[in-house]
C-alpha cells in the first residue's frame, strides 16, 4: 500500500476564476497607511504617470546646485574621493583662519561688549 501515491492531473485542476477588473491590487490607503511616502515614490517612479513636477528635495535647489550635482554625476569614483578631499582641507583652513581672527579680536578687545546704558 502506497500512501505517497501521486494524484490524478484532473484533481489538480482549479475552476477558481480570478478577478482581473482592477489592476490596482493594493489600495492607495492601504500603502499610505503602511509605508509613508510610498505614494509619493510611485508617481515619481511610474513611466505611464507623465508626472515632470521635480521632487519635494529638488524643489529648494537653483539652477546652480543643480549643475554643481551634475557636475558630482559625471566624475568617477577616485575624482569624487579627490573632491571630496579637497573641500574638507579647505573647510579645515577655513576654520584656521577663523580661529585666527577670533584670536586676533581677542587680543583687540574687539569683541568685548560696552556695559548697556539705559538711562534709567
């Protein structure tokens, strides 16, 4: 007695009929009470949306910040690395010279404050 014995292909069929009417299987306030900001991601990423407004994050750059990311895009890896260098020694120097300055007003006594006069 075989009790591993395989079924018949007739019992595998399954007259189930599913409904195709909506292409929408998960609803929009289902997404947007699951994941935040899933909405928002698909009207960006869908090809058929049309969609051309730019991003929430876009929206506050200049045409120069835009260029200056372009600009980031374009490089490779080692000239990215090599820029990124660049601009921390000179926000190092930058600090440097602040330092200098503060010191240098220190022993100005520029940046000491007159006693308020109110006049009362």
């Amino acid at each position: 007695m075989d009790s591993y014995a395989q079924p018949n292909s007739d019992e595998l069929l399954s007259f189930e009929r599913l409904d195709r009417a909506s292409p929408e299987l998960w609803p929009e306030k289902f997404l947007s009470l699951a994941v935040p900001g899933v909405n928002e991601y698909v009207t960006l990423k869908s090809p058929e949306n049309g969609n051309t407004t730019p991003p929430k994050w876009m929206a506050d750059l200049e045409n120069d910040d835009i260029n200056l990311l372009h600009e980031f895009a374009s490089l490779s890896t080692q000239q990215l690395f090599e820029k990124i260098r660049g601009l921390q020694n000179l926000a190092y120097q930058l600090g440097v010279d602040e330092m200098k300055e503060m010191s240098r007003g220190k022993m100005l006594k520029v940046l000491e404050s007159a006693k308020p006069n109110y006049g009362w």
